[in-house]
C-alpha cells in the first residue's frame, strides 16, 4: 500500500490518502495538515497502525494485442 498526499484549488490544505496497489483507496484523512511532508508523515503513521497486508491484485498498464496479429 501507498500513502500519497493531495489538495485541491479549493481546498489547498493537504490531506493523506492510503492506496492498495491495484488502485483502490482504503482510507483517506478527515484532518487537514499545512504541508504534503506532515500529511505523508500522518498517513504513514496510519498505515503502520492499520497493520494490513495489501493483497490486491496490481491493475496491469496495458492490455496484450496478440489477438490481432493472426488476422
């Protein structure tokens, strides 16, 4: 699992978020925090805490296009 930190226009505070690798969002923060280094720091504490093991299937990033090559 990853921790990655994110804000938006509207809301420039930072916020953790915990990801499994096949890209599904486990847990996001409620609190805000005034940089991306506290938010990581917080998540990572999280994540720790959580004490799971991700076993989520990785999305693949491309797709095989053996079938077109016997036409």
């Amino acid at each position: 699992m990853q921790v990655t930190a994110f804000s938006t226009p509207a809301h420039p505070e930072w916020r953790w978020r915990i990801v499994n690798y096949a890209g599904e969002m486990v847990e996001e923060s409620r609190e805000t925090f005034p940089t991306i280094a506290a938010a990581v720091a917080r998540g990572t504490r999280r994540l720790i805490e959580m004490n799971v093991v991700d076993r989520s299937e990785p999305v693949r990033g491309y797709r095989s296009t053996s079938h077109l090559r016997g036409r």
